[in-house]
C-alpha cells in the first residue's frame, strides 16, 4: 500500500503528471485519482490528530508544571478604559528616542521596619512592673508602656449549675428553678464546646481524630464515638432550621447553582468508594448557600429541587440543567468565568484568536469593576450593560461565528469557541437584569471550604454522614456570606432554638439573626 502511495506521489511530483478530476480519465488514471484523494485525506486527518495531541500534551504540563492563575494581560497597550473620554490614538511611528541608562549606587538609607499598632478592641491585662529599688521620696514623672501581642491556648471549662431546692412548709411543695434548655438532653456538652467541635471540623477542616488529639494534649480524653455521637445530636437539631433556609432560599428569584464530588464509603461494597455529589444553590439576593447531598449527579436531583422554583439559575455548561422538567418557570443563565477558561487553555495553541476573545472579556468584567465601585443600583448595572456591554457581545458573537468554521473543531481553540456559541444566549443574558451576575464565581467561592475539607478528612463514612455535613456547609457558608463569625452564630442558635417555634425558625438564620459579640476573656 505504501509503495503504491509513494508511486502516486512520485508521478505527480517529480514527472509533473497532473492527477485531476476528468470524465475522460482512463481505469488506470481514475485510480490514482482515488488514491491521491484517500491518501490526502488519510494526510489531513492525520495533521488533525497531531494538533490535538499536541494541545493535550501542553495542557497536560500546564496542569503539572505551569502556573495556575487564570489572570490574563492584554499586550494592546493602547486599550483604553472604559466609561472615559477616548483619545484619538495616531497611527504614526512615534520618533526614536535614544535612551543611556547608568546604573548608580543608592545612597540612601536603609529604611527601618515600622511595627504595625495592636488592635485597640482587643482586651488588655495589664502588668506593672516596679524598680527594684525605689525611695521613699522617689516622685513618679510618668512611665513607659510596651504592648505585646499573646495568646491562650482555648480554655476548657466545666459549667457547674446549681439550683438550690425549697421547701414551702404551708404547702408541703418543693420548690426548685427549672434547668435551662441544653441542646443535648442529658446530655454533658454544653452550646460552646459543640460549636466548637463543629466550627473546628467544618469551618477549620480538622477531622475529630486530630480533634481528640488537641484534647488530650489539655488532659481531657473524648472518644472518637462521642463526638460522632455529639455530632448526629448537633445536626438533628438543627434539621428544621436546615429546613427552613432550603425554604427561604427557594423563594428567591435568582439562584447560582454548582455541583462538587465527594467521597462517600459504600457500605454495600466493603473496601469501595461511592462518588456523590454535593449540590450547592446560592441566593446573592438573600445571601443563603444550600449545600444538598445526592449520590449521583443525575438531572433528578435538582429536578426534585426545583420542582416548583420561579427564577432564573445560573450555571456551569453541564447538560442537566438544559430540560428540567419542573412546573415553574425557570430562566437559565450561563457562567462567563467557565467559557473563559477554555480559551484561556486555548493560548498555547492559538494565541491571536484566544487573545482577542480574552481581551474581550476583559472588558465585559471592566465594566463590572466600574459598576460596583461605583456601587451602582440594579438598574444602573442594566443601563451600563445594555449601553456598554452589548455591542461587545454582538461584536464578539459574529466574531465567532465566522471563526468556527475555520478552527479545528477538536483543538483547544475550536472547543473553546463551540463552547461559547453553544451557551451565547445564556452567557449575554446577564445584561438583562441587573441583579444577575456575569460568572458564577460567587457560589464556586462557597465551594471552596468543601475541597479543603476534603484534603483532610478524604471522604464521609455514609451517605446520611455526607447530608449532615451537607447541613453544616450550609450554615456555616450563609454565616460568611453575612458577615458573622460562625462559632458565636452556632452558639447562640444552640442556646435557643429549642425554644423556638417552628414559625419562628427563619429569625434564626445567619442573615436575619444578630449575634451578640462575646467577650474574648470569658
């Protein structure tokens, strides 16, 4: 076969045989004709794979040897900002100029470390220290004071309640206090020591064996199965109020939604690792995250969700949110961020037509930039984007569109630019309301206490395990989004919310609730 190609080849190239199509080409000439087409083919395709290969290769030592940022410079120097007079830019040279440059020795001194002041809200235990020889008629003319920053290991202490018993002597009754609420009954941890242990593993991503090693080493020994035991107790609990965020959540009309693997042990299959999923919907409006544990990332899951949800939800490109089949009305946004990250990778192949996408974008997020310093009402954000934004977006969409037919549909540059179209309606339908956001960065940000966490602790011992941390992600991550610190939240929500009715429960949560600031010495 391949002797037969190099005659083909042969012919055409070195005796300047012409192979073209003719009716009047005899058997012979008609097969070389058919060789000469499969052999082109079979050289086309070939220079198809090795591009592709190629793309993989660099994008694989990317992944192991390059830089992570994502962060893109544009090399037009002459961009101009946005939302600012333009400047006519000449296209003339501009006149060389001939520079010397002497390198001098600096002269000037070494400037000295400026130590940066102490807080002045936090507390201060004073220590006087006196001469050691002082007279009587020694006169005080004023003192110097240094301050130096310290620090307690945390304090483990027993609450000791007593309540003193009476006798009422006309009655024969005894008389005693009631026990105040504890979220454990009959419990022995008290409302700090359990915020503590949920704080410590779910916002600080320590496992309870490392945990218990931080307790033994202040001589108190908990075993591994009580705090296991005081965490089912925590997270039944705080089931309604889970509940009741899902249900302030839903009734936002804007969510950003995201999924993220766990590993789950299978206890069906000794020694196997069951891959689930934590679903995890962001209200920025309302400012509540919803961690939602599934076993798989089927598109019944957020179907069962968002059975009855009115809204928009912003997403990744995976298909399962593309045909939900719910009642409500559903809107669906795509991420700029996701879209921007394929011709991001797509700059080692094709710099000049990645660049020029990138630095679109750029501008796109430029005027997000301007808007929220400016700190833009909702309908200003609109107007900004329809006046500024659009024309980007439609220049940048019949860009593409011409560009798709010239790339490689499986190179770095033809997926990131199929990518892009295939979601362009979904991408640019951020302008039309000012309360959306370009990107899904926001819930992807929530996501990140998860994949710490799982560096350390690996996996969850169950899939009712995975639904309780999915419960406390929740919590912990609409408390960040609110400002407040997590551990005085989960106190005082322990405190009180068996006290609570269930009509109440929403006062609760991290973005109704204020917390009082507890003194750091107590």
């Amino acid at each position: 076969m391949f002797d037969f190609i190099a005659h083909i080849i042969g012919f055409k190239y070195f005796y300047n045989v012409e192979i073209t199509p003719n009716n009047s080409l005899s058997n012979d000439q008609f097969l070389l004709q058919e060789a000469y087409d499969t052999l082109l083919k079979e050289h086309q395709k070939l220079q198809f794979d090795y591009q592709y290969l190629q793309q993989q290769l660099s994008e694989l030592k990317r992944m192991i040897f390059g830089s992570k940022s994502e962060r893109f410079v544009s090399s037009d120097t002459r961009q101009l900002d946005l939302f600012v007079e333009q400047l006519e830019v000449s296209d003339t040279k501009p006149e060389s100029i001939e520079i010397a440059y002497k390198r001098e020795k600096k002269t000037a001194e070494k400037q000295q470390p400026i130590r940066s002041s102490i807080p002045s809200h936090l507390p201060r235990i004073e220590e006087i220290i006196e001469p050691s020889e002082v007279s009587p008629n020694s006169k005080k003319i004023g003192e110097e004071v240094t301050e130096i920053l310290e620090y307690n290991p945390s304090s483990i202490f027993v609450r000791r309640i007593v309540r003193p018993k009476y006798i009422v002597s006309e009655e024969n009754n005894i008389v005693i206090a009631p026990l105040p609420s504890l979220p454990i009954p009959k419990g022995n941890a008290g409302a700090g020591l359990l915020a503590h242990i949920m704080v410590s593993k779910f916002v600080y991503h320590l496992p309870f064996y490392r945990q218990q090693q931080i307790f033994r080493s202040q001589q108190l020994d908990i075993s591994r199965g009580t705090l296991s035991n005081w965490f089912n107790s925590t997270t039944k609990l705080l089931e309604p109020l889970y509940d009741t965020l899902q249900k302030e959540l839903l009734k936002s009309n804007y969510l950003q939604v995201d999924e993220s693997p766990i590993g789950v042990q299978d206890t069906s299959k000794k020694g196997k690792l069951h891959m689930g999923y934590h679903w995890v919907h962001h209200a920025p409006l309302e400012r509540l995250v919803l961690f939602r544990y599934a076993p798989s990332r089927s598109k019944n899951v957020p179907e069962e969700l968002l059975q009855e949800y009115n809204g928009a939800i912003q997403t990744d490109g995976y298909a399962g949110y593309a045909n939900l089949n719910t009642k409500g009305n559903i809107t669906l946004l795509a991420c700029m961020a996701h879209a921007r990250r394929y011709f991001e990778k797509a700059l080692n192949e094709d710099a000049f037509r990645a660049s020029y996408v990138l630095e679109q974008i750029q501008k796109l997020y430029a005027i997000e930039r301007k808007a929220r310093k400016r700190e833009s009402s909702a309908e200003q954000r609109k107007r900004y984007r329809k006046l500024y934004a659009a024309p980007i977006l439609d220049s940048l969409e019949s860009w593409l569109k011409a560009q798709v037919l010239e790339v490689i549909p499986k190179s770095a540059i033809g997926k990131a630019i199929g990518y892009a179209l295939k979601l362009w309606n979904k991408l640019k339908k951020y302008i039309t309301d000012g309360h959306y956001e370009i990107d899904n960065n926001l819930v992807e940000n929530t996501i990140r206490p998860l994949a710490l966490g799982r560096k350390n602790y690996l996996f969850s011992g169950s899939h009712r395990a995975a639904q309780k941390a999915a419960m406390l992600y929740s919590l912990f991550a609409s408390c960040k989004m609110n400002n407040i610190d997590p551990y005085n939240w989960l106190k005082d929500v322990l405190e009180n919310i068996q006290e609570y009715k269930a009509n109440r429960l929403h006062e609760l949560l991290p973005n109704h609730r204020k917390i009082p600031q507890v003194n750091a010495l107590n």
